[in-house]
C-alpha cells in the first residue's frame, strides 16, 4: 500500500497517478481534499478577481459614457457565493480521486514518526510514503499581530463586510493581487513591503503592475513595529528609513507568503524553516518516503506542486524521472494577467511592444493601456524569456514555456498564424524578431 499524507494538488495527482497504475492508495486529508488552492489561494483570488475586474471594467465605460453607472458590491453575498461554488469544485475532486481508486481519509489528523504515517492513534504500513501536508500563511513576528481584525487568505471568508481602509502586510505577488481586488472592490488600501515591491519580478511587469495597483499606498522598505487598537479602529506603528509614524485602518490582511506544515513529520531533514528537502526525484532522506508540493518549498505554484506529485508517484512506480524546474510559466492576476517565464540568460537582448486591442483591451485604446509584450531573444533567434501583460497572458506563457523547453526559435514563429482577434502580441513579437535577425544575418560583409 501507498500512503499520502496530504489531499492539495501534489497528493491528489499522485495518488491518481498511483491507483491508475493498479496500486492500492490511502490519502490522508484533515481538511477538505484540495489543498491551499482550492480553498485558500488560487479560486478564492479568481472568484474575487471576477468581481473587481468586472468593476473596473464597468469604471472605465462608465467614465466614457457608455454605462450610466458603476455598480456597487455586495461584499458579504459575495464571499457566501464563492464558498458555493468552492465546494461543488471539492465535490468534483472528491468524486474524480475516488474514481480513480483512492481511499480518501477524511477528518483525522495525520502525521509522521520517521518510519510510518500515523492518524489519530493508528499506524498505516505502507510500501513507500508521500508527505504532502501543504503550507499555511506565514505570520510577520509582530506585537498585536494577532489582533482581532487581521485576517490572512485563511481567514479572509470570516470578514462580516467590505473594509473602507484596510492595511496589506506583503510585498509579492499575492499582496498585489489583493491589493487590486480590495482597491476595485472599494477598500482604501495601503501596502507595507519589508522590501522591495515585487522585487524578483521583471522590470517591465513591475512597472505594468505598479500602474494597475493605481490608488493604492505601496510603502516599500517599511517595518511594522506593533499593532494596537481594534477592528474599525487598528493603528499601525511604522518605520521606513529612519521615519516613524501611525496609520489607522479598519483590518489588516497578511499576504506575507507561506510556511510549510512540517511540524508533524519527524525523521525528515528539513531547512532551518521547516521545508523538507528533497532530491530531484523527489526523494527525502528516508528510503521510500517521498515529499512534494508547498512542503517543499518555493516556488509554491499549484502546477509545480502537480508535477512533483506525478514526479514522486512515477519514481515509486520504478520509472525514475527527475523534476524538470527550467521555463516556470508564472503569473500575477491584476486587471490583466501579468506573465512571464525565463531563464534569466544575461546575453539575451529584449524587444518590447505595446498590447494590443482586441477581447478585454478594446475600450482601453483611449488610456493608451492594452498592456505590454516582451521576449528576450539570444544572437541565434533562441528565445530565452517572455513577459506579457495581458488579458490572456497566463495561457500564452504556459505554451510559451513549452516552447522555450523544446528549443523554439524565434524563425520557428515566420510562418505563424494567429487567432484575430486576440490581444497576444507575443507571437507577433517573436515574428518581428525573426524578420530582424535575418535583415542584419543578410547585412553583414561576406568573408
């Protein structure tokens, strides 16, 4: 038997990977099956990201005239109505893990002792094990900061009503994403980054999101040193380069990133802040315990944490694969999708273009903001990154990482035809490029 310790996205695909293959699989889930994006990251920022986009959008044809007014929220309903729909997803998921074969334990704490999975007081033998116990907010050590009136994406469903000022703790990419939906949805919004805002993004998509958080206090290299006060009437002691001072709110929300749940797994070597390590073959220490997913580590994306399930399930099938970390598509949901993928070559030059017009971008022209488009071409027409700021972007970067895996040219894109209309420029771009290098390959003196 199979034992997986764990229901989010890595432990499910596993255990599906597993029984397809005619192994007999017990998946161990405390909570509902799932994980951190189902019920925490990922849907809950799409359900609420529909909302302020739809918000927005009637903003901006409310400002040309074209409807007579923009529509107000209903803040509550709408957190009620995403948990529906949340747990008709779960349902499916339940159904579809089930149907492949797995066992599904549901409700009983799990945990492991070095040698084998324990729930409640009971020992699971197993052949081979998987932990994949996800991963929680992390929570800035901060006196007050566990206040009433300070929520984090766990809690977020237990707010009672839209805040009119609410103070974002982060500075990556989910404090921007829900700096943008609190900011359209109404709240007034202030961002307190440790650091640098968005640090490790691309320049170019850094300053596109910087313009789409337009109306939000971004407050970068700002240190938190207490919170005091109550929900309705929280006060802020900050200090940024040698300056102090109060801000008031009405909540605060931590977006501060994740911490893997690792305290129950012993024997496992772990880093100094409890993620497990693992090999390329998603091996721990331990023979035939595996881990994969948030407990691992950065860069915790749902398809990442997918692949190493599948890479995990493989390598106990006997098949030994390695995870393959090179051209990570990623995005950052603002008003567009911000996306991008790289292999950060330093001898690659960049081409640049606006977005442009077409589904979602069209009735932007008048404000010059259809989005932006880049990719970073090597002196052979080899593509090395992309970046894209747009309503699809996300879907272009995932083929796009693809391609960039295979080795794509640029001159491989001459003869590509796109879909019209459409708001990628991407491809576009790549065929510009390949028209450039073999204008300047034909200009050269011949030897």
């Amino acid at each position: 038997m199979i034992v997986i310790l764990g229901g989010g996205p890595a432990g499910r695909l596993a255990s599906i990977r597993l029984a397809g293959a005619g192994r007999d699989v017990t998946l161990v889930e405390k909570g509902g099956i799932g994980g951190q994006c189902l019920h925490y990251g990922c849907m809950p920022v799409c359900a609420m990201n529909d909302v302020a986009r739809h918000v927005e959008t009637a903003r901006t044809l409310h400002g040309l005239g074209v409807l007579r007014e923009v529509p107000g929220v209903n803040f509550p309903v709408l957190l009620s109505e995403m948990q529906k729909v949340q747990a008709t997803i779960t349902a499916v998921l339940d159904k579809e893990t089930r149907d492949a074969g797995v066992t599904i334990l549901y409700g009983r704490e799990g945990r492991f002792d070095g040698k084998q999975v324990i729930v409640g007081s009971d020992g699971l033998e197993a052949d081979a094990v998987i932990l994949s116990t996800g991963s929680r907010p992390a929570i800035p050590s901060v006196p007050g900061i566990d206040s009433p009136g300070i929520y984090t994406p766990h809690t977020i469903r237990t707010m009672q009503e839209l805040p009119e000022r609410l103070a974002i703790i982060g500075g990556g990419i989910m404090a921007a994403e829900f700096a943008y939906i609190f900011s359209r949805l109404g709240s007034s919004v202030v961002l307190i980054s440790r650091s640098a805002f968005l640090k490790n993004l691309d320049g170019q998509l850094r300053r596109r999101a910087v313009r789409e958080l337009s109306g939000v206090t971004i407050r970068e290299g700002t240190e938190i040193r207490s919170i005091t006060g109550e929900p309705g009437s929280l006060q802020l002691d900050l200090k940024t380069s040698g300056d102090s001072g109060i801000i008031e709110c009405d909540a605060v929300l931590i977006a501060a990133g994740l911490t893997p749940n690792s305290e129950g797994l012993d024997g496992v070597a772990k880093r100094p802040n409890g993620e497990v390590i693992v090999d390329d073959f998603m091996r721990t220490n331990i023979p035939c315990v595996y881990a994969c997913g948030d407990l691992t580590g950065p860069p915790f994306m749902t398809p990442v944490a997918r692949q190493q399930g599948i890479v995990a399930a493989d390598n106990i099938l006997g098949l030994h694969r390695k995870m393959d970390y090179t051209f990570l598509p990623q995005s950052l949901n603002l008003g567009y999708e911000l996306a991008f993928c790289s292999d950060n070559s330093p001898t690659a030059k960049p081409l640049v273009v606006p977005g442009v017009a077409g589904p979602g971008t069209f009735w932007e022209v008048p404000a010059s903001n259809t989005g932006v488009a880049k990719i970073m071409v090597e002196a052979d027409g080899s593509i090395s990154g992309m970046c894209t700021a747009s309503p699809g972007g996300g879907l272009i970067a995932g083929y796009m990482a693809l391609l960039m895996r295979h080795h794509f040219s640029v001159h491989d894109f001459t003869d590509f035809i796109e879909v019209h209309p459409s708001t990628d420029a991407v491809y576009g771009l790549a065929k510009y490029a390949s028209g450039l290098l073999r204008k300047r390959d034909t200009s050269r003196p011949q030897k």
